[in-house]
C-alpha cells in the first residue's frame, strides 16, 4: 500500500523538521524551499512521515490515504 504527503504551501515556512524526520521524502533545497521528493510513499516510511506532519510548526502537512 502507498498513501500520499499533502504540503500547504501557503502555511509551509520551510522550517526543515520534517526533512530532519523523513529526508527520503521531504527536502529544503537550497532556494529556502520544501519540496516532497516522493509522489506517493511506501507504507513502510508511514511512520516517520506521521511525525514529520507531527512536528510541523505551521501544520503544513497532511497525509492522504
């Protein structure tokens, strides 16, 4: 099974502390920005990408089944 992340761009201040959670997924990029590396996640990185939207700030992030 695979789920997607959902990022609120709007809310999104690119803290990093999802990237610091699930870098496989998430990355700030030199331009200050967040981006989602990974269209749609395996199930076996559903744990970590819970706490990465967990420890967003902004609550920025959400997961879609």
């Amino acid at each position: 099974m695979s789920f997607r992340v959902i990022a609120d761009y709007d809310r999104c201040k690119s803290h990093g502390l999802c990237q610091a959670v699930a870098p496989e997924v998430f990355e700030v990029r030199a331009d200050g920005y967040m981006y989602i590396l990974l269209e749609t996640v395996d199930d076996s990185m559903r744990s970590a990408c819970e706490d990465a939207v967990d420890s967003c700030p902004e609550q920025a992030l959400r997961i879609e089944d």
